[in-house]
C-alpha cells in the first residue's frame, strides 16, 4: 500500500481540481497533450519509436507496471489521423438519408375519421376504397363509403367524376332506390337484357326506362310508420338512402358527371329520378326528394322527352305542389328538358301540357314578388309560344286580349329603374360683376368706424363684397379702396391695416376667397383675390341693401340726391318731405295731400318723363302717387335678407327624357324578366292564326290582342332603351299587314 500511494497522489495531482465555493468556472484551454523534455533511460534499440519512453510506463516493454504510470514521462508521438464524416461535420453527407417523421396513419376502417385529415398520397387509395367498399354491400363497409363519397363529392366535386370509377352511378342510384323498400317493403328488381319480361311490379327496365313505371308505383303498398317514431333500423337505412342520392346531387353538378349518367346510365337515371320524385309527401322524405329535383335540374337538359314521359309527367305534377323549393326546381328541370341537344324534336312534351298546368301557369306570371318563380316561368312560356300550334291551343284555354298580353305587357318594365337624361338647348347666361366697388353711405361710415380693426375690414367687407366662385378681383384695387375708405388720418378713429394682414383677413372674413399670383404673358404678373365680387350697392349688417335716392336735385340738374337709406319707409319719408316738400301728419308715414295753390308738383325720379309734356301740376294726391310707383314697398318685420347673386340676363333651357331601363349586363344586352316577356309577345304575333276572329267581327286575331296595348307598347318602346330593339321588332310584326 505504502508503494502505491505516491502513485496515486501523483495522478490525483494532475487532475483538475474541483472550484471553490462560489467561484466562477475558467474552463481549462490547454492541450490534452503536450510535449515532455524528460530523458528516460532506455534499453531498446536506437531505431525503436519508443526509445524515449519509460520501460516500466512502456505497454510493450516486459517491465511494464500499472503502478509507476504517473502520465508525465510520456512524449507526444507522431499519429495517422483519418478523418470520420459525421452528421454533425458533414450534414450534407447525410441529408440522403435522412427521413421525415412518418404521418400519423389515420384509421380508413373508422367511418366517421374526418375527410380533411388524409393525406394526399392516400387519396387514390381512399377513393378506390369507397368505391369498393359501396360495392361490397357488408353495412360496415357501406356506411364507411358513403360516408367518405359525401364528403369527397363536396369538397372534390370537380374532379371526382363517373367514368374513373365502373358502376359507381349504378350502385349510388340502386342504393337510393331503397326507399322503396323503406316505403313499401319491396326491392326493385333491374333488368338489363330487353327479352326479359318486365311484366312484373318490382321489375324495372333499366336499360331504356320503364314506361308504365308510375302505375307501378301506384301498385305498391304504404307500409312504413307513419307515426313518425322511427326505429334504429329505419334511421340508418334513411340515412344511407339520403347520403348516396346527395352524392349523386353534388357530382351531377360537374357537367361531364351528368352527361356521363345521362348517356350510359338513361334508363335507370329516368327510373331513379321518377321514383325518388314520387315518394310520399312526408317531411322524413323531402330531402330525398329535393335532391333527385336538383339532379333532374341538372341532367334534363341532356335527356330527350314526350308528352308519355313519366319523369316528365311527374317534374308537371310538382308545378301544383305546396311546397315552395319542388315548384322551383321542377320549373327549373322543365325548362332545362333538352336545352343542349341538337335535335328539334327532342322535346315534344310541350304540346300535351293540360290546361290546369297552363293556368297554373299564367297564375305564376302574377307573382312580381317571387323573381325567382317568375323568371322560370316565363322561360317555359317562351319555350311554349314557339310552336304556332300552342298558340292556338292557348287561345283556348286563356283569353289572350284581355288577360294574358295585358300581363305580359305589364311585366315589361319590371325591374326597371328611373333614369333621367338632360339636353342642354340654351346656356344660362348671368349678369357681369360690377366693376366698381359700392361706396360708403356715410350711415354705414358711421358705424364702421365705431369698430376696431380687424373686425371694422371684416365688416366692410362684408357690406361690399359676396364670394362668388366665378369672379376675381386685383389684390391693389382691394386694397387701394380699403385704404381710401379707412385712410384718412382727419377722421378721428381712422387707421388702416398693413397690406399682408389685410389680405389675410379677406381670407379669414370669406371662407372661400384665394390669395392667387397669375404669371401673365411676358414678365406681367397678376396678384387677385379668387372667389368674391364687389355688390351692386352697400348692404347693412342685416344684409339688406342701402336704398339710394333717385330725385334729380334742381340746385343740381346734372346730379342725383344720391343719400342712402337702409329701409323703404326711411326711403318714402326722405322723398316726400325733402323733394315734394309735404306736410307730414301725425299718423307715422301719412302725409297731407291737399291740392297746391299753383303748380309746383313733378316727378324727378331718375329723368322720369310722365310730367315734362304737361308740366307741373296742382293735383298734389295724383303725383304722390306716381311717385310712390318708383318707391320700393314696405319691408315686413320679418323679411329675411335678399339673395345676392347677379341677376339672369338669359335663363337656361334645358330638354329633360325620363326613362324605364329594365337590366342589362356588362356587354349592354337585355335580360331579366322584362326581355323575356318582350320575347314572348313577339312569339305570339308571330304565331297568331290569320283565320278571322268570330267574336270580333272583321278584326283578325292580331288586331285583336294588341289593339287595345299598341299606345302602351309604343310608349315602353320610347321609355324602355334596353328593349328598344325586341320591341322594334314586335311593333313591326303587329303593324305587319294591318292599319291602324
């Protein structure tokens, strides 16, 4: 032990020593190795690479002891060193091979594991699996497809389409067509092959379609509850049955999904749709019913019809339904019936329409509050007219003269909207501004100079000027009569503002007044006020204008009076007392108007002629009279100030149109309601018989129906610009051959 011991001091010796309390921690930077000058005696050969090392610290020397390592002795020896590519040296490296975390594996066999948590690789495989899996049959399997196919038809709906997937149409519809067994207790059965007789109720031709299909239906038996308590068996047979028909309804949405069903699947499409159409009217079975109208919507317009078609016939019986959403969507489906076929034959249905569907019909046309029903209707109407035998045949059933064109008139300006469109046949055209600015009566002078300055300009101005937006006046004339107003340093108060401030305070006093700098021609520059015009004469600070004296003085035959009154009364009394020299009495305002002993009454108002021809006269009433003629009225106690813009020399005339426009679109064509009633009036005198009308004596049926609607039509013509060009036409066909 004795031995040992200075060994391990040693080596315990040249470990890092742990740091005291509360000290920081310095980091030994060191080299792991260092070179040692020590000089070992050593017994092996010169040439040996470990000639310097301690015999008893050699490994391989037979000396060797664990005991006398101390880890000082040694030299630092030449290594091979080979570099070891890392993640943490070499990323790069190792980029390839690395792999993401794996997505959580959603569970396909759950039904109810969301759509929107599937991965996109997985989405093939999803869809193969729900198609399969509807296939199968097994309930499990069922419910997990069409629960997926629902979701995957909503959100997908543009690219999930019918011929990706073999029978998947056939299956959704057989599956739908379960309701029947919900309803009745029976399975359909599904012939394909034409030499089967499908004489038997449950048979259906789904080849080309069971013709006789709804006598079969008549035939079943109603053996679901109708209690409305329903068993766990029947909600989730309803449940499956109302998923794949809502399917069906959102894939028929994709154009090529319903030309794809209506081409290779037409006979079980006509039995599905005629089925689904006329189940019973139960609110557990209206959602079924809704979207096998939708899908009709949809896939009609590819399908050919005839007055024996039972999808038609039962898309006509849903016109008579109470329900507002199986009228709209068989109108929509009626109206679409081989719309983008070719054929002009493809639709003969329209000729057998009975007349309480007619009727029903023209009732719709009286529903201007449903836009939607309207509009439908009207689009099977137009549809009816074409044929010259409807025509006829609606003759018989609705009078057209008094009921239906009168209708179909009125409807030409639904939706239309007021519009008003002016000509200007002669400009307005106002009296000048004055060029001088009015001058102080000394009343006013009075009173202005009572005030200080700013508000004594303000006011002034206010006296003298009004803004108006068209007229302008030079900054130095502004302020040069400013100044001689104000300027004159005699009177006592007087005193006049620096330009700039004066300038300042026009702004300040008119709101919209401009402090302008105009460069004109040249290096003539131009320096106004925008926005204010001088008056025609001073007003008060009431705003009423001063009322000048017109009486030529006679002491001053080439001048005027020329004092300035602020009220008529003021006005009347100065004129009479001072010029006509009459005696005032005690009533305010009266005056005596005794005849004068000789001569001496006239009028001098403003060079008036009545008395130069006779001369003076004597009749004292008579000539304060005329006097009075020139004098302004009484102003009420509560007059409110005159308006101070210029007179008009020229009135403005201007031609107003008021129009009815009904609805255009960005292109400027018609549309709406409105075109399409013009649409079916043109049908209709285009289509009336030529044969003489009986009751009407020699008035052919032309005359007769729109004799008493040409005035209105002719008056929507000039009213109505968006159908100018339908009603051009049909002005044209009503006048064809006849005079009016």
């Amino acid at each position: 032990m004795s031995a040992s011991t200075p060994q391990r001091t040693s080596l315990r010796q040249g470990l890092r020593q742990a740091p005291k309390v509360n000290q920081p921690f310095v980091p030994d930077t060191a080299p792991a190795r260092q070179k040692h000058t020590h000089n070992f005696a050593s017994p092996q050969p010169p040439h040996s690479p470990h000639s310097n090392l301690n015999p008893a610290a050699n490994p391989n020397s037979a000396h060797f002891s664990v005991d006398s390592w101390e880890g000082k002795g040694q030299t630092q020896l030449p290594l091979s060193v080979r570099e070891v590519y890392t993640p943490g040296n070499r990323p790069s490296f190792f980029g390839g091979f690395r792999r993401a975390k794996p997505p959580r594996q959603p569970d396909f066999y759950d039904p109810y594991f969301p759509l929107n948590f599937l991965d996109v690789p997985r989405m093939d495989h999803i869809y193969k699996r729900a198609h399969y899996g509807l296939q199968s049959g097994i309930p499990s399997e069922v419910d997990f497809a069409l629960y997926h196919l629902v979701q995957i038809s909503n959100q997908r709906w543009d690219k999930f389409k019918f011929e990706g997937f073999p029978l998947l149409a056939e299956t959704l519809m057989r599956k739908a067509l379960e309701i029947t067994y919900v309803i009745s207790g029976v399975n359909w059965e599904h012939q394909y092959d034409p030499r089967m007789p499908t004489d038997r109720v449950t048979a259906l031709n789904s080849l080309h379609g069971t013709r006789n299909i709804l006598d079969k239906i008549k035939q079943l038996p109603k053996t679901y509850a109708t209690d409305h308590l329903e068993t766990e068996e029947f909600a989730h047979h309803m449940r499956n049955i109302k998923e794949a028909s809502l399917v069906l309804r959102n894939m028929v949405l994709l154009q090529e999904n319903a030309i794809y069903v209506s081409r290779y699947a037409s006979g079980l499409l006509r039995d599905f749709l005629v089925i689904l159409i006329n189940v019973p009217n139960d609110p557990r079975f209206n959602e079924v019913k809704n979207d096998a109208l939708d899908i009709a919507e949809e896939v009609t317009k590819f399908m050919r019809t005839d007055a024996q078609d039972p999808l038609w016939t039962s898309l006509v019986e849903c016109l008579n339904s109470g329900d507002r959403a199986h009228i709209m969507r068989a109108i929509w489906a009626l109206s679409h019936f081989s719309t983008a076929l070719d054929d002009s034959d493809a639709n003969r249905a329209l000729e057998s329409l009975p007349k309480p569907t007619l009727q029903q019909m023209y009732y719709n046309l009286l529903m201007t509050y449903d836009k939607e029903i309207l509009s439908g209707t009207l689009d099977i109407w137009y549809q009816y007219t074409l044929s010259p035998d409807n025509i006829e045949t609606l003759m018989d059933v609705i009078n057209l003269p008094l009921v239906f064109v009168p209708r179909l008139v009125a409807l030409l300006t639904y939706e239309g909207r007021v519009n008003k469109t002016e000509t200007v046949l002669q400009e307005e055209k106002v009296a000048p501004a004055p060029s001088e600015i009015p001058c102080v009566p000394p009343e006013l002078l009075e009173k202005l100079m009572e005030l200080s300055e700013p508000e004594r300009s303000s006011q002034w101005l206010r006296c003298c000027f009004v803004e108006d937006p068209e007229c302008e006046i030079t900054q130095i004339a502004l302020w040069q009569a400013y100044q001689n107003r104000f300027g004159d340093s005699r009177v006592p108060g007087a005193g006049v503002l620096p330009a700039a401030e004066f300038i300042k305070n026009v702004s300040n006093t008119f709101t919209n007044a401009q402090a302008q700098v105009i460069n004109g021609p040249g290096t003539a520059t131009k320096f106004i006020i925008k926005g204010i015009r001088p008056l025609e004469t001073a007003y008060t600070f009431g705003g009423f204008p001063y009322l000048y004296c017109r009486w030529n003085d006679n002491s001053k035959p080439s001048q005027m009076c020329q004092r300035a009154f602020s009220s008529p009364n003021d006005l009347r009394h100065h004129v009479f007392a001072d010029h006509m020299r009459l005696e005032a009495e005690e009533t305010p305002g009266q005056f005596k108007l005794d005849a004068a002993e000789t001569p001496i009454h006239t009028c001098q108002w403003d060079n008036c002629t009545r008395f130069k021809a006779s001369g003076p006269s004597t009749n004292t009433a008579m000539v304060a009279g005329h006097v009075s003629s020139h004098l302004p009225e009484d102003r009420p106690a509560d007059a409110q100030p005159p308006s101070t813009k210029r007179a008009v020399l020229q009135e403005r005339i201007v031609r107003k149109w008021y129009y009815m426009d009904t609805p255009v679109n960005e292109k400027g064509e018609p549309f709406g309601a409105a075109y399409k009633a013009a649409l079916i009036l043109r049908n209709i005198a285009r289509g009336l018989p030529n044969r003489q009308a009986t009751a009407h004596g020699d008035l052919s049926w032309k005359k007769t129906c729109f004799i008493t609607q040409r005035a209105r039509i002719v008056d929507l013509w000039d009213r109505n610009r968006a159908l100018r060009k339908e009603l051009t036409e049909l002005i044209m066909l009503i006048e064809k051959d006849d005079d009016y």
